[in-house]
C-alpha cells in the first residue's frame, strides 16, 4: 500500500505517535517540549484532514496527482 493510499489523518497521527514515542526516549526537557509541539501541530493537521474527509473537500496533493496522471496519460 503507498503512502498516498493512507488517508492523511492516519499519516499525520502516526507521525504525531513516532514524535512521542521519541519523547519517551529523551532526556533534555527542552527536547522533549519541543518534540511535544510538533506531535501536537501533526494532531492538529490529523483534525483538519479528518473534518476536511467529512466535508468532502479533496486534499490539493490529491488534487495535484490526479491532474499529473492525467497528464502523463
């Protein structure tokens, strides 16, 4: 399965999951905090992609993929 078959949401929130398991393993608290935001910036982008998947409104990468094959056709 490629990336591009894995809904958004699920890519960002398995990034938002390696951010924290790495935390588990830091030591600087300075680290850790800053490793925290960015798990916490990829939930908030896992949101977005999970209301944008409710509204119906396509990803502009899936966008840009379709009319590329087209393209290539």
């Amino acid at each position: 399965m490629g990336e591009c078959a894995v809904p958004a949401r699920d890519r960002y929130r398995r990034k938002a999951l390696e951010c924290v398991r790495m935390v588990e393993r830091m030591r600087d608290p300075a680290e850790r905090a800053a490793v925290l935001e960015i798990a916490k910036a990829f939930m908030n982008l896992a949101d977005h992609a999970a209301d944008r998947d409710d509204h119906g409104t396509p990803h502009r990468a899936s966008q840009y993929h379709s009319e590329r094959h087209a393209a290539d056709a």
